[in-house]
C-alpha cells in the first residue's frame, strides 16, 4: 500500500473553515491498552491463522485530505463513507495499536439501535427528530449485515435481538417509560415477553420480566473492525496501524500557501485539510470534549466453550441481554458455545487519563463471574477462559455527539457513545462524512453537535466522587440482588451519578 495520494481538489465539496492562528496543539499521547493475554476473546479470534492483516506504520510526511484519528468502528465507516461520497477525497486512518483493538474490539458485541434510548432523544431532540433517528440506528444495524455479508464474514452477524431484562423485583418494568413514550409516538419496536417466553429465550429462569427489540444484532466486533480496516484499504483509504498520535497541529503552510493542519506520530506526519477524531474516550484528554464526558471501565469475562450445557439450558441463539442495573450486566453466547458476560462501571478515569485498569479487570472479574453464576447457576464449574476490559465515554446526556472544536475548526470529533456504539457508530460514519464534505450539521439535530454539559467539580474532586457514587450505586445494586432495601445514605449517593440512563426508571 502506497502513502496517502496528493488531494484533488476540482469541484469536489469542501466544508469552508475559518482560519485560527497560534493555536495550541491537541496532545492525545496516552497509554496504548494492552496485547497478548489481555488482548480480547474477539480480537484474539480475529487475528489467529493466517488471515491475520497488519496495515503499515506512519513513517514520513504525508498528505490527505481528511486524516482519520482512531482505526475503530467510527473512524472506519466514516472513512468508507468519505470514499462514497467523494471517491476523489484522499483519506488517511491513523491508529496508534491495530484497527480493533480499543472499544471497537473490546465490547460485547451487541449491535443495537436506538430505541431504548427514546425518552432521552425526544427530550434532548424532540418527537419527530427522535422518530427519525430511531429509524436510522435500525437502518444502521441492517447495514452492519449487509456488509458483513458482502464481505463474506460467515457467523460475524445473527440478528437475533436484545432482551432488556429484569434479575431482581426492583428492575422490573423498567422499561415503561420508554415504551410508554414510544406507544404514544405510535411505535411498538420492542416485543413483550412472557416469562416464559423469556426463560425459553434467555435459557436461564433467573430473569424475571423483559421485553425484546429484534432489530438488535450480536456481532463478532473484531472480526468487523479488522474487515472495516481491509475495505477501507481496498477502497483506496491509506490505514497506519501501531502509529499513535503525539499531537495535532494547526496552520502548517502548504507549499502552495494554503494552510493546514498536521497530524503528528512517533514515526510521521499526515498533512491534511480536516481532522476527524474518532477514539471513543480517549478524546476526553480534550478540554473541550471532556467536559462532557465520564470515563469509565467495562469489563468481560469468556468461558470455554461448552456448546451442550448451553443447549440443555435451551440457549440456541446468540441473542444479546442486558438486566436493568445502572451497573449494568450484558451478556449472549458466541457461536462456539461460549458465554460471554460483562459488567459497565469498573474503575473510574482521573482526568480522562486511561491506565492499567481499563486493560485487565484484575479482582474485578470475580465479581462478573458471581454474577454469570447468579444468572445461570447451571454454568458454575466452567472455566472462564479470558478476561478484558475496555474504556467507555460515558455522555452527561446518554447520546453521542459530533462537534467541530471551537478552538481548531479544522478538527472534528465524534464521541460520547456511552455503552452503545456498536450500531450507532454506522450511522456516525454518515454524519461525520457529510459535517466534513459539507459543513453543517451533517443530517443530525443541533443538540447532538454540541458538547453536553452539566455542572461537574474540578479533579480531583471529581474523580473522588464518581468513585464515591459508584461505591453507593454497587452497595444499592447488592442489596436488590439480595431482596433487601437499600439503605437511605446508598440510595442518596446513587442518585447523584451524572450519567444515569434517564431512559431507565431507576428504584429508589
């Protein structure tokens, strides 16, 4: 693969950005997560035997029109989408592991849309713009497939829904605001279940009520991300893998006077028009962006396979379930049998900083593996055979957005998936592809083009008391597990997380 082709620049559109001198650079120098025996089950899977494909390191100066930061789902699509836009455009992928190997590679899995998140898209957005993008997180999640199929991923997609359930009384129902919200929208996308019903399709009697959006998908997402890198490349994207960025630049004159802005690595440069950055939460190390966003760990744990003890439970697909925690437990098995279980909310960033904890779960995983034996107690004596975590960029709204930096017009930047980015990022690729063409707001409404805020204390104080909420929000959440009534000082404290799904009504 040659370096990144000159820019054509005939009649092909263009965002028009203002120019913004002595600019301070943006530094994304971060600790890389780790490989080897913390590399996921996904990513593990998708780079065994032969098929394996590395893309090169940045070495030298190059030259794009669009330079993409972050080799993980958003970044690959709105890379495809760039090509199919303006097959003229010159785009460069710059991504400082291997494509996949951050949240990408490191989630459960679950493709979803975006109705579960209606309450909050309707209040932030309102009912019609709500709707449609409702309808556009489905459309996304059937693009996923489309592709998967067009590119041969043979058991990369199964469309086999996600159950949004219940493991103790105190969850149950909760789930009515959004339905309830969506009814009178006029909308059912979501399937009630008996508990029946349930058992049957969960293979474990532990849930006690839920409901089933079908349009959700359960994906192999390395194997995804790693072809997203291969089609991006076969459609004439120049990708860098193992090149992290030290920092961005702005107002690097071109040699024929017009300015640019320059995306520095260890080993390179790409010289470029626009930056878009698309690396899930470690954008929070920028200003302007974390102020909207809190960093958080989700772990995993994988089992050996046992395809029969999952057949005798009745677990047939790889349907995806999540429980209704703020904690949250998601789990579904894989197509060779195996369970994979994970928990939101492990350890908590200081000053978006992602360190060792957000690469291993460490004591943490006992605690996953308590509650997998707690929802299919039949499952206690097989061995978990991997563990791994991931960051996570939680929105203080629980919606993505999409922002051009006031400070550096030229650099974009996607983030905020808050646990769910899996399907949206599709439809990310689309809006940031047109917001760099074409300016504007790329197709989304102005409230997801904006940095969510709310008021938040300065670390360290900060950082103190996510920790101290987390605490209270587990000690509420062992209670329920355990029949009891949280106690008041826990139920006080937990209510003050910033982050809470308002989609979700939350005991008290």
């Amino acid at each position: 693969m040659g370096s990144a082709r000159q820019a054509s620049h005939g009649s092909s559109p263009r965002a028009k950005l203002p120019r913004v001198s002595d600019t301070a650079p943006i530094s994304l120098a971060d600790g890389l997560l780790g490989s080897g025996p913390r590399r996921s089950l996904w990513l593990a899977e998708a780079l065994a035997g032969a098929a394996a494909h590395e893309h090169p390191r940045l070495v030298g100066a190059q030259t794009a029109d669009v330079c993409i930061v972050g080799g993980g789902f958003t970044g690959l699509w709105t890379a495809l989408e760039l090509r199919t836009r303006d097959p003229s455009a010159s785009v460069a992928v710059v991504e400082s592991d291997i494509c996949g190997a951050g949240a990408s590679g490191r989630n459960g899995g679950f493709a979803m849309t975006w109705w579960s998140k209606f309450p909050s898209l309707r209040k932030l957005c309102g009912p019609e713009a709500a709707l449609e993008l409702g309808h556009r997180s489905t459309r996304a999640v059937t693009q996923i497939g489309e592709f998967c199929e067009q590119r041969g991923l043979e058991g990369c997609f199964e469309q086999s829904g996600w159950v949004w359930a219940a493991t103790n009384p105190s969850q149950v129902d909760a789930w009515d605001a959004t339905l309830n919200a969506l009814d009178a929208a006029g909308i059912a996308p979501f399937l009630a279940l008996s508990r029946a019903e349930l058992a049957e399709l969960s293979g474990s009697p532990t849930h006690l009520a839920g409901v089933l959006d079908p349009g959700t998908a359960s994906v192999q997402p390395a194997r995804l991300a790693r072809e997203l890198a291969r089609a991006a490349h076969d459609g004439g994207v120049s990708v860098f893998e193992r090149s992290p960025v030290r920092s961005i630049e702005a107002d690097a004159r071109a040699a024929d006077g017009s300015h640019r802005t320059r995306v520095l690595t260890a080993g390179g440069a790409v010289v470029c028009e626009q930056v878009v950055v698309a690396v899930n939460a470690w954008a929070a190390r920028i200003p302007e962006i974390g102020r909207g966003l809190v960093v958080v760990a989700s772990d995993v744990i994988a089992t050996e396979p046992a395809p029969e003890r999952l057949e005798e439970m009745g677990l047939a697909t790889q349907v995806a379930i999540s429980d209704s925690r703020r904690l949250v437990n998601y789990y579904r098995r894989t197509g060779d049998g195996r369970m994979v279980f994970g928990k939101g909310g492990g350890a908590v960033a200081f000053g978006g900083r992602i360190g060792a904890s957000f690469d291993d779960p460490q004591g943490r995983a006992d605690e996953i593996h308590r509650q997998l034996q707690r929802v299919y107690p039949t499952l206690w004596d097989v061995p978990v055979a991997r563990r791994w975590s991931g960051p996570i960029d939680y929105s203080l709204s629980g919606l993505p957005f999409f922002v051009r930096l006031s400070a550096m017009p030229s650099v974009l930047v996607g983030a905020g998936f808050s646990g769910n980015g899996v399907g949206p990022s599709r439809l990310a690729g689309e809006a940031l592809a047109r917001m760099t063409l074409e300016g504007g707001d790329g197709g989304l409404p102005e409230p997801l083009t904006r940095v969510p805020a709310k008021p938040l204390p300065p670390e360290p104080v900060r950082y103190l008391a996510a920790r101290a909420v987390r605490a209270a929000v587990a000690r509420k959440e062992r209670d329920e597990d355990l029949g009891r009534r949280p106690g008041r000082s826990a139920r006080f404290v937990a209510a003050l997380d910033p982050t809470s799904f308002a989609d979700r009504r939350v005991p008290r």
